[in-house]
C-alpha cells in the first residue's frame, strides 16, 4: 500500500496535533512538512484552532511527520483501531471526551459559551 500525504507550509509557527494519538509538534513558520499515513484510505479531517492545526486521521491509519528535508520528526506505527460504523475520529473523540475543540472562527463553526 503507498503512502498518503498531506503537505503543510505553516506561514506563522503552528501547533500541529495529530489524533488519535495526540502526538504534539511545533511547526515553524515558513518549512515545508509532509504528514503521510498508511493502513487507511480515508482522507484525514483537519480542523484548524487558535493555536494551529488539528488532524484526525482514520481508522486503520499510521503516521509520519518529516520535513522537506527528509528528516524525520515523529509518528506512530500502532494503528487507530475501528469505529462505530459512520462515525468520525473526530465525532468519537468528541463524544467520548477526549477532546475539547474549539474552532476557530474560520471554520465556520459555532463557538460554545
């Protein structure tokens, strides 16, 4: 199976957090990264915070996080185990409280109170 990959060029400097895992890492404004993923043929969800970028990845799914330059800078190779059927990442995360997402105004979503 061939890698995924999502490339990223953060303008200012990003918090990148890549669920389920909760794997944590700093971007720097203005590098090239790749996030690519294995074992799952679902498109990640991205949401964007406050405080940068949060990916949900699908089920099945390994990652990696490297820089241009080839350099490796993190990952996970225990895949995401199965969901209910129809339910998101996110949406589990969400409902199992997990997570606490607060979206930025330009994901158009409502803020809660």
């Amino acid at each position: 199976m061939s890698a995924l990959t999502l490339p990223l060029q953060p303008k200012e400097d990003t918090e990148l957090v890549v669920e389920p895992w909760g794997e944590t890492f700093q971007l720097a404004a203005g590098e090239r990264y790749v996030l690519s993923w294995l074992g799952s043929e679902e498109q990640p969800e991205c949401l964007s915070t406050p405080t940068g970028l949060v990916v949900f990845m699908g089920t099945g799914a390994t990652f990696n996080l490297q820089h241009e330059s080839g350099a490796w800078i993190g990952g996970s190779d225990i895949p995401f185990p199965s969901l209910p059927p129809s339910m998101s990442t996110k949406e589990f995360l969400s409902m199992t409280g997990l997570i606490h997402i607060q979206p930025s105004e330009s994901d158009g979503a409502r803020r809660e109170p």
